[in-house]
C-alpha cells in the first residue's frame, strides 16, 4: 500500500498512524530519497 503524506505535517504523527511503513521522500531535494527513522520528514 502506498499512502501520500504532507512533508508539512510532523514526523512524529505520521509515525503514530504507520508505525511499520518506511518513509520516502520523492522530491527533489532528497540525497538518496530514504528518510532515517529518527530524522524528520521536513
């Protein structure tokens, strides 16, 4: 399942909702377009 967050919106709540999911990040200004675990999504 893919599901579409706002970068906007905390890292923490997005975590509480998909503990298991893992965090990409597609925009262009993302390295390697993972985002560790205990980084922030902004």
């Amino acid at each position: 399942m893919i599901i579409i967050e706002s970068k906007r919106k905390k890292s923490e709540n997005t975590r509480k909702l998909y503990p298991d999911a893992i965090i990409a990040d597609v925009t262009s200004q993302v390295a390697n377009g993972f985002v560790d675990p205990s980084d922030s999504l902004m």
